[in-house]
C-alpha cells in the first residue's frame, strides 16, 4: 500500500466545471426560444448544465468496513480527490455478528483518515437514502472489483434511485492489486495466520492479530 497523501485539492475536472459553472447558471437562465421567422427549431444550450454546479459535492461512501481494508482506503482516497467531502458511513447493523465493534471500526477509519480534511468518518443506521437526505449529500459511492459484485450493486443502486432519485450512485473501480481482496477473506486468512500485510493498514493488521491473541475469532 502506497503512503497515504493528504489531499485538500479537488480534482482538475471538477475545478474546471466550478470555473464555468456561473456561465453555466446564466445559460440557464436564458428565456425559452422560439422558432424563428423560418420556422427552424432553435439550437440547444451551448453548455449542458452540471449536476456538480450549485454546492459542494458531498458524498457518501457507506458499508460494514469489518473491517477496513486497503480496497476501502483505494475507494476513499479517489473519492477525496474527486468529491469536496466524502462521509465513510459505517451501518449500524444489529443483524450482523461483527468481529470488530463499530466503535472500533469508527476508531481505525478515523486514524486511517486523520491527514485527510475532507474525509469524515460517522455511523448511520435505516435507510441508506434518508441517511444521506439528513447529511445533505446527493452522492453514494461504491466500489465495483469485478463483475461478480456488479448484480448486487446494481440492484442497490437502483433501489436506492426508486426512494431518492436525487441521490446519484457513483462506482468506483479500485486499484487492479485491491480487486480480490475483501473483508471476509481477510479475516479468514488472519483467523488462519497468513499474511495480510499489503491487504489492509496497519492499524487493522495490529488489531486483528490482538484479537487473535486475546482469543477471539481471529
Ligand atoms: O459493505 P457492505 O456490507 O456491502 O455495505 C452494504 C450497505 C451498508 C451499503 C447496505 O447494506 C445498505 O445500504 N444498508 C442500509 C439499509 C438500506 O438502505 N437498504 C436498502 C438499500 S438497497
């Protein structure tokens, strides 16, 4: 895993769609027009508005994170240079049997992500759609490895369009190294003692081997 770099800047793309965003707004502003004398329809807006244009973009990256891995912190750092804000929001799922608490989930992201401005890391429970309705965010961020995640997440995307059709699911695709590794596996391979090293932070890699130690799952 590459060092973490603290980004404060947004991406060029979005900088560059700021700029023109006030010659955006004033084309939009433009009255309807008419046919002219010779009856040719009018040509279309020049600019095409951008959903990106009124506010900071803020986004919402949520999921178990049980716990972090170096997939995640992929996703997260991309969304930080592509989005003003991105929240890591962590379900309060009661369903689950987790192996680390989300206190302690809470806790590794925070540390992960301290040299990061704009990543806030929070917990929600509910609905995923009136969670980012309350934080005011119009984004969801998901990350796709490969095409077996692809049904799942377009199932979700869709359904969360069907309840909020504001909020726009963005996919992100991780570094190529990340597309194999997820949460579940990575507990099994520590539960197992093999390396988890270039999987996850440190700070993951510290923890499970204390919970291995102190007897638990892994
Ligand atoms: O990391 P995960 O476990 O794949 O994340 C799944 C998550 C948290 C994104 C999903 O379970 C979720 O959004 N839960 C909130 C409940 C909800 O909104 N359900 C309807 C969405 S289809």
């Amino acid at each position: 895993m590459p060092p973490l770099r603290r980004s404060t800047r947004p991406a060029r793309w979005l900088r560059r769609t700021r700029a023109s965003s006030s010659s955006t707004r004033r084309a939009m502003r433009r009255p309807t027009r008419t046919p002219d004398s010779a009856g040719r329809a009018p040509s279309p807006p020049a600019t095409v508005p951008s959903p990106f244009m009124n506010a900071e973009t803020l986004a919402i990256y949520p999921g178990s994170f049980d716990p972090l891995t170096n997939g995640h912190v992929d996703i997260i750092q991309r969304g930080s240079r592509l989005f003003d804000r991105i929240v890591v929001g962590i379900l309060l799922n009661v369903e689950k049997a987790p192996l680390f608490t989300v206190a302690e989930r809470v806790d590794i992201a925070r540390e992960v992500f301290a040299e990061y401005p704009n990543v806030e890391v929070d917990t929600f429970d509910g609905l995923l759609v009136e969670y980012a309705r309350r934080k005011g965010a119009g984004v969801i961020v998901r990350g796709l490895r490969a095409i077996s995640d692809f049904e799942y997440e377009m199932q979700m995307a869709l359904m969360n369009r069907h309840l909020n059709p504001e909020v726009e699911t963005v996919f992100m695709m991780p570094a190529e190294t990340y597309t194999y590794v997820s949460s579940r596996l990575v507990k099994e391979v520590a539960a197992l003692g093999g390396s988890i090293t270039t999987l996850v932070p440190t700070i993951v890699e510290d923890r499970l081997r204390d919970k291995k130690r102190a007897g638990g799952k892994s």
